[in-house]
C-alpha cells in the first residue's frame, strides 16, 4: 500500500518504499537457540527498567502468533498495577507539519525540564516495519534517539487501525511499568488515526501551519474539537506574520465549539520547533492543563472513560474478526452480496441469515 503522505495534496515530501530484505546475508549463520523467556523474565525486567527486556516484550504486543499473544496479555496484566502514574500526550499534525522535528525539541525540553523518562511511541495504521515505517522513526528524531531517558518506538503495523491502536495502548502500559513517566504519541494527521490516539492520551496537542488551508480541514474532520491546544509550527523568518495570523484564524473558530467538558479553554500558540523558538510556552500550557485537570477530576475521568472505550473496542473488534473469519460465514457471504444487488434478498434478510450462521463451523 503506498503510504498516505504520498497523497499529491502533500507536497514537498516523499516517502520512500523501501526495499525488500534478503532473508539470510550469510548462508553460514546458524541463529544460536535462546532460552524462551517466561512471563516472570519479562515483567521482572520490565520493572527493573531494562530496555531490552521492554522491546522484546512490546515486540511479543505487536506479534500476530496466537502464542505471543497469549504471554503478551500474561505480562500486560502483571504490569497494570504499576502503570497510571505518567502523562500522557497525543501529537499530531499533517504530514510535513513538523511532527519529528518538534518531537526532538519537545523531549529534550522536558527531560531536561521535568526530568523522568520519555517513550515516544506511534499510530500510523500504513506503516510496513520493513519497508520504511516513517512515525516514531529514530533517524527523524536524532537528538532524542540518542538520550539515555528517552526510549522511541515506531509504530506496529498490524493492518487495521483498530489493532495498530489496541498494541499502540498496550505498549504504553508496559512503557509505564518500565518507569517512563512521560509519553508521546505521534499520529499521522490523515484519516481517523487521530480519534485513535486522543481515546488514549491526557492532552492532544495539534500542530498546524500557516496558510495551507487545514483550518478548515481541521474543523471538517473534527479534529479541532479534540485539541486541547493547538501550537502553530514554522513560525520563523518571513513566515512570522502568516503564523500570527493563522493562530488568530484558529482562536476564532474555536469558538465555534461547544465548551470542553474539561472546563480547559483550548489555547492556539505559535512556535518554530526548528529554531527552538516558543518550546517552553507550550510546555508550560501542558502542564498548567495537567494540574488543571487533576484538580478538577477530569484527568481519572477522561481515564476511565478511555478504559471503558477500550474494553467495548476490544469487543467490538473480537466480535467482528469472529464473524468475518468465520469459513462458512466467510463461503457464503459473496453470494448473499449477489441476491441482495438482485433484489432477490433485502439487505435486512441477508444480515440475519448471515448472522443465524455463527455458530457454525
Ligand atoms: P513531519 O512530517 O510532520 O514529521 O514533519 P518534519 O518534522 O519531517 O518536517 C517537515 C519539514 O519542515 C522539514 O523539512 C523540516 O526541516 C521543516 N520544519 C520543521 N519544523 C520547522 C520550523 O519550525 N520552521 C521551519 N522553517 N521549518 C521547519
């Protein structure tokens, strides 16, 4: 699948296919047998904090064996009682909108600032790991690749954005165990991703720019009223003035909507994550949020609410892959298709008869 930054409304970016790997560069190498881990190795080390231990043990999350899947949600379950305790915020923004490049500012500034730990994670429902998978890239974020606070994670592709999002949450549980008091979660602004990652962060943060005419596709998909704040990048050199100014435009429609049920007025600012122009002011805004909420109670809200979210979507989607990979379900559904389009069968018909068919084999 060509990758949605591609699109032609994006200009001025190219992501690059990739290439396939030769499966084996020395015919000699004999991969040594390693001794299987158990639950207990990876949870013990996972809140010992040792990174290896965390990225094998997100690499079992994001593992399509029913096996892995199985010892995944043994660790998963195990951490739970150590994770809660960080903040977590949603990024986000067009491609080319400056995403990794703030995300190398914004880490650096609140290490050194707020000190803790950081994991940079991803939602990009396209990403192929092999064949150039560009979100949480560590070559697009160079200085925070090498902190030692700082662990960055591309995103899973597991296909549908429902199952990259579900592994996306559960890594952010044993990131948390693992003792990252901070997370960031990068989303690709096309499509529903974004509806995604605010279902599992404190605070969404949007990154717009100037005079490309996203204000309006912002509030079109209803991204704008997810936003607790939106900061305007590339506001530098002769882009100043078009920055102001379409922070102004933003200010304006957010009046539009409907107050937050957080009691927080959503804030538009202007900054350059290149020039390291205006980090702070945004940072301070996070934070000011984050007390705000905390003493009001929205923040465990928002939490809970996003719990009972995830337990309805993980049912939701058990129930839709049952369904659809059911094989006699699966042999008969075409035809139904057809007697539906021939108006032999009324599309209520076909459903119920389709749906009589689950519990067969
Ligand atoms: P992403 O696709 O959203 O991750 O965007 P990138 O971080 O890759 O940035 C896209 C382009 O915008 C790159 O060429 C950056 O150098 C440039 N860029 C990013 N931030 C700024 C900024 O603050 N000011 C200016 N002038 N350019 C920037």
């Amino acid at each position: 699948m060509d990758h949605p930054e591609n699109a032609e409304e994006y200009k001025g970016l190219q992501v690059n296919a990739g290439v396939d790997q030769p499966e084996q560069v020395n015919p000699y190498y004999r991969r040594k047998k390693r001794r299987q881990l158990t639950v207990s190795d990876y949870v013990e080390g996972i809140l010992k904090g040792d990174i290896t231990m965390l990225s094998q043990a997100v690499t079992l999350v994001e593992s399509v064996l029913p096996e892995h899947h199985a010892v995944a949600q043994e660790v998963i379950e195990k951490c739970l009682p150590h994770t809660g305790q960080s903040v977590r915020i949603g990024i986000s923004g067009v491609p080319g909108a400056g995403k990794s490049t703030s995300i190398d500012v914004f880490g650096l500034h609140v290490l050194k600032e707020y000190g803790g730990k950081l994991a940079v994670l991803a939602i990009d429902p396209s990403s192929e790991r092999t064949k150039g998978s560009i979100l949480g890239d560590k070559t697009r974020m160079e200085k925070l690749a090498v902190h030692p606070d700082a662990f960055i994670r591309p995103s899973p592709s597991a296909g549908s954005l429902g199952g990259v999002a579900r592994k996306t949450r559960e890594t952010i549980v044993l990131c948390e165990a693992a003792g990252f008091d901070k997370i960031f979660v990068e989303t690709v602004g096309v499509g529903q991703s974004e509806t995604a990652c605010h279902s599992m962060v404190d605070f969404f943060l949007l990154i717009q720019l100037a005079g490309t005419g996203d204000e309006l596709q912002g509030i079109k998909r209803g991204i704008m009223e997810m936003a607790d704040g939106i900061i305007i990048n590339k506001c530098d050199g002769d882009n100043i003035h078009a920055a102001q100014l379409a922070a102004t435009h933003f200010r304006n429609a957010l009046h539009l909507f409907p107050a937050p049920e957080s009691g927080w007025t959503p804030r538009v600012l202007t900054y350059s994550g290149y020039y390291d122009i205006g980090i702070k002011e945004i940072w301070d805004m996070v934070y000011e949020y984050i007390a705000f909420v905390r003493e009001n109670g929205y923040f465990q809200y928002r939490r809970n609410e996003q719990a009972k979210y995830w337990m309805y979507e993980t049912i939701n989607q058990a129930l839709h892959d049952e369904f659809y990979h059911n094989p006699a379900i699966a042999a008969a559904i075409e035809q139904k298709e057809r007697q539906v389009l021939g108006g032999e069968l009324t599309s209520f018909t076909a459903a119920s008869q389709l749906l009589a068919m689950r519990g067969k084999k």
